[in-house]
C-alpha cells in the first residue's frame, strides 16, 4: 500500500508540473545514438529500451502496461514509436525482441504501419516481409528493415494509431462540419473526467427532425462542466457506442471513424435516413488514459474496464460507472434499441460481433441484424460471429475475470430489470474485428 501511495505522489507531481523528466511515462521515452534517435515521448507512444547491435541494426523492446509502477500487467503488444537518422540515405534493421506470442497475426502476413514526416503523413502497412520467430523465454521476436531515403521522422506502430489527442481534434472538426448543416444535430459534451483528468467525451448525432425543447436529465457526479445537455428527441429511438475500453484495439476508433463520417455525410439517402429515424449516442474513447500511455490492455491501474460493468466504481472505473448511467436511464424510459461496444481482435479474422445467448426468439432477431451486415458488407464475416452462453462467461487467461462483467453480457442482465419484457427488444453486442479483406 504504501509502495501504491508513493507511486500516486509521484503521478500528481508530474501532472502538476512539478516534475520534469525526459521519460514522462515509463513507455515514453527518448534512445539517442550517433547516428539516429529513437523517441516514443508522444501521446499513445510505447518503447521501453533500444539497443545498438552494429549502426544498421537495432534492438527494441516494449514496454509492458504500466511499467514502473505497483500495476504493471505482462502486455506487450502495442508499439508506436519514431526514428530520426542523423545521415540519409540509411538502411536499418529493426528487431522487436520481447512482444507477446502475437504468432498467428504474423503467420497471416501481419505487418507494422509506418508514416513519414513530413513527407507521407498516411498511415501505410510496410512494404517489406518480416522474419519473426518464437522465443520461449521472451515471446515473440520479429525484425525488419526500412531504407531512410530523406531528411523525415518515420514513426512505427503495431496498428494504425488513434490517439487521445487525434480523437479531440477529430470530434472538435466533427463539430465544425455538423454546424454547416441545418438538418445535421450534433451535440459534444464531457461525461466524466478519467482517473488521470483526461476528458471521457458523450457525442450525440441525430437530425433535428423530431427533436424537442426539452433536455436531457443530468445525473450526479457527471457532465463536469455543467454545461447544457442535448435535447430530447421523444420520437425516436437511442443506439449507444462505445469504442477503446482497450487502448491497443485501435481499429475500433478507425471503424468509429466510418460510423461517425457515415453519420455525418449530407448526400448520402442512407445517413440522412439513419439520422431521421434513430439518435446515436457515442463515447469515442473508454479508456483515454490507457490510449495515452500507451497501454495495450489496461488503464493505469492495471484493471480491464471490460471486466467491471456489474459494479463499476465511480472513483475506480468513472467511464464505465458513467456510461452505464447514460444506458440505464436511456432503457428505464424505453429509448435504448441497441448497445454497440467496438473492440479489435487478435486472432479472428474479418468483421464480426460476439452477441448473447438469449432464448429462441429474441437470439432471431440478435442474430438477423449481422446477417443482413453480411450480406450488405463484404468484409463482415458471419460465420465468425458468436452467441454462445461459453461466451459470456468465459475467463480471461490474465487476469481470470470473467466475460460475464464484460459491457455486452452485464448491461443486458442489467436491462432486465427496467423492462417487463425480458428486455427481448434490446440488441448489446461486441462489433469486433481484424482484417477487412474478404476470405475467399
């Protein structure tokens, strides 16, 4: 305990400005050589340690969730880091000696991302193969080389990052596009602050059609900023989203991204369809202090937020306590249609969603909406999809907690008791996914 408490002094210490160090964060840190620069000091940045094996070849090794601290946790898997060669052109081997056994995304033809700045800044999958090879006392070590061409900053990552920062500046141009809109309804506000202060955000689209001058109800100990809560639109019916309670699962913030655009869209039938009929309620970012230190699993404490829907803590878990709120009130006043949680996977391929088992009737009307995506989209996979009572309750290897705490399997069970009828209307799900190229 009190190993814990000198930890948090030292935590509010930095957040004050009190403490100044050039590794902020254990995972954030700066590698200089005479002959390139390593540097991972960058929200959602991962990079423990570099050595110099020769000046074409390094060694790289990331750092496990929350290192340093009494809450460390053994994933290893995101990495985002840059490399700045001091002489061009330069050929250099990167090897990754410590990942977990990621085996069969590298097996498949997994490979890392990369931009150049400032003279490529889109994320592109690299164009070289890799050479990887399972070390049993390690994980997983993989290598591959890159040829620095001119005078740019190349950053590497496992996927394609989305980082607290990006999400912020993204929503605030959201914003801007909707206010250009007479039909569009957008309305952005602040849930709850994290543990670390970071802001949890509540987005909420429609279109103004059915919209009422009535408010939303505030609730106790959320909305920080007291500011004016969006209106009422008695006509229609809620759909809740919620994205990166796993800072690591990024290409759910990328698939919130379509959603959002989608939504967003003013000549597309089918967006302004979608906003007339139904009012999408969405918290883009779950775990925003995971996202920025670079974490793969876990917020700063080393907990699973997908594990405390049951009970959650408002000083513990304030993003689930807060959205658990947000859904409860939205399915006691019969609004809720469906509660969509984004994550990413590390072994199943394509598009999917993992769903409830529920009894005959209402596992139909769960199963038929992935069937229609399937066949309406050709990188969802159907036959991936899982409703399975194993499913909801299986443990996590880790941590040994069970899916049964989990968003998709706790707020339906919760929904029970606000409705007489078995909550048999209410669709909560897991949209998952790895790939988004169609098996053949």
């Amino acid at each position: 305990m009190e190993e814990q408490r000198t930890w948090e002094v030292q935590e509010e210490a930095k957040a004050s400005g009190e403490v100044r160090d050039k590794n902020f964060h254990p995972q954030q840190t700066l590698h200089e050589f005479d002959n390139v620069v390593f540097d991972s000091r960058f929200d959602s940045g991962n990079l423990a340690r570099v050595d110099k094996v020769r000046d074409d070849l390094f060694n790289l090794y990331i750092t496990p969730d929350n290192a340093g601290t009494p809450f460390e946790k053994g994933y290893r898997t995101w990495f985002h880091f840059s490399v700045t060669p001091l002489r061009y052109p330069a050929t250099i081997t990167l090897t990754i000696k410590n990942m977990n056994c990621q085996l069969k995304l590298y097996n498949e033809g997994m490979v890392p991302v990369y931009k150049c700045l400032p003279s490529s800044p889109t994320w592109k999958r690299l164009p070289t193969s890799l050479t990887y090879k399972h070390q049993s006392d390690s994980g997983l070590e993989f290598a591959f080389s890159f040829k620095f061409e001119r005078e740019d900053t190349v950053y590497f990552a496992f996927s394609f990052p989305w980082s607290y920062i990006e999400n912020q500046k993204y929503f605030e141009a959201c914003e801007e596009t909707a206010r250009q809109s007479k039909d569009i309804y957008f309305h952005k506000e602040v849930l709850i602050r994290s543990r670390e202060k970071r802001n949890v955000d509540l987005i909420t689209i429609s279109s103004t059609k059915g919209m009422s001058n009535e408010r939303e109800p505030m609730f106790y100990a959320l909305f920080p900023e007291k500011g004016q809560r969006p209106n009422l639109f008695p006509s229609k019916k809620y759909i809740f989203v919620s994205a990166r309670v796993h800072p690591g699962e990024t290409p759910s913030s990328w698939v919130l991204k379509g959603l959002v655009d989608f939504l967003l869209d003013t000549k597309d039938e089918r967006s302004a369809w979608a906003r007339d009929n139904f009012v999408f309620v969405i918290v883009p970012i779950l775990n925003p202090d995971g996202v920025y230190r670079g974490n793969y699993r876990t917020d700063t404490y080393g907990l699973n937020l997908n594990r405390f829907y049951i009970s959650p803590s408002l000083t513990e878990h304030p993003s689930i306590f807060a959205s658990k709120e947000i859904i409860l009130n939205l399915k006691a006043e019969n609004r809720l249609l469906a509660y969509f949680d984004l994550h990413a996977h590390a072994t199943k391929k394509g598009c999917f969603i993992f769903g409830n088992a529920l009894e005959f009737r209402s596992q139909i009307d769960c199963c038929l909406i992935p069937k229609l995506m399937s066949m309406n989209c050709a990188a969802f996979e159907y036959e991936s999809c899982d409703f399975t009572e194993r499913n909801m309750y299986a443990k996590d290897r880790g941590d040994g907690l069970s899916k049964e705490g989990s968003g998709r399997v706790a707020l339906y069970k919760a929904c029970l008791l606000y409705t007489s009828d078995a909550a048999d209307d209410l669709l909560c799900v897991d949209l998952g996914g790895r790939r988004i190229i169609k098996k053949k």
